[in-house]
C-alpha cells in the first residue's frame, strides 16, 4: 500500500493545478487521501463515495449506449475539474482548479490509474493465496467431523426441549 500512496503523492508534488487525490473503492469507501489543504474527513468519504457513484453510473451509461470501456470522467465546473479513472477495483480522483493543464491531468491519471490497479491486483493476488493456505490448513477429517455430530444432534435436542418449554409461559 505503501507504493499506493507514493503514487497518490507524487501526483500532487508532479501535477501542477490538483489540490486533492483520492482513492476510494468501488463500494465508495476512501482508501486514501491527499490534500494541499486541511479538510474535513466527512467530506473527504463523502468524495469518496460520490466519484466512485458517479464513475460507475457513467461507465454503466457508456454501456447502455455502445460505448465499451470508460477511460476518464472529467466534469468542468467554474472554480475547477474533478477526473475520475477505474484502478480495476478502485477508482482514483483528482481534484484541480481551473489552471490545471487539462491534457497533463489526464496524462498523469490514466498512468497513475493504471499503475495502482497493479499494485492493487498484487494486493489481491496475496490475500487470496494466504487465504488458500488458511483454508488448506482448517481441513478437519471426516472422523472427527462424525464423533462430533452426537453432541451437536444432543445440543439441538436440548434446545428445542427448551424452546418448547418457553412456549408454555
């Protein structure tokens, strides 16, 4: 994650005109954030959540229409842009002002997206082989499965008795 959040700064210190970089999910939750200003954390998830809403509502657009594979969301406002770019499972936002050169901010988060869904894949790709071996090592054998199924059947027996028995006050 650390090479997650290098990138992120990098953006910033590289990337004249962005005042704030957030990664965030596809279910909306931030992973992280990076600001030139102090802002509150609410509207730092609230950001969060909306560029990953908005992403995926345009790219499900795009779908409806023909259009194939979203690349960037870019939305002008007077004061400023905010872009959006998929990281396979996340997104990644850039917020800027108006000064920002349009076509260097789409250069850096087409690149920058592309480089953190690697590292994120690789993040995958770990959690799912340790994963693998929890699972592997959690195998119980069928003779143990089976001494224990008598006492599992008497519990049950136990608590239907008792719940029978609440039933009569």
């Amino acid at each position: 994650m650390i090479e997650i959040q290098n990138i992120c700064h990098n953006i910033m210190v590289q990337t004249p005109g962005v005042s704030r970089v957030i990664l965030a999910d596809k279910t909306g939750l931030t992973l992280i954030h990076i600001s030139r200003f102090d802002f509150d954390l609410r509207d730092v998830e609230s950001m969060g959540a909306i560029s990953s809403a908005v992403y995926l509502a345009s790219e499900q657009q795009g779908y409806n229409v023909g259009l194939e594979i979203m690349n960037t969301l870019v939305a002008e406002f007077k004061e400023g842009k905010i872009l959006v770019a998929s990281c396979g499972n996340a997104v990644l936002c850039l917020i800027t002002d108006n000064d920002v050169a349009l076509g260097m901010a789409r250069m850096t988060i087409n690149s920058a997206s592309t480089q953190i869904e690697g590292f994120l894949d690789e993040l995958i790709a770990e959690d799912i082989e340790e994963d693998h071996f929890v699972q592997q090592d959690a195998i119980v054998p069928m003779e143990a499965v089976s001494e224990e199924l008598p006492q599992e059947d008497e519990f049950l027996a136990d608590l239907q008795s008792a719940l029978r028995e609440l039933e009569n006050f």
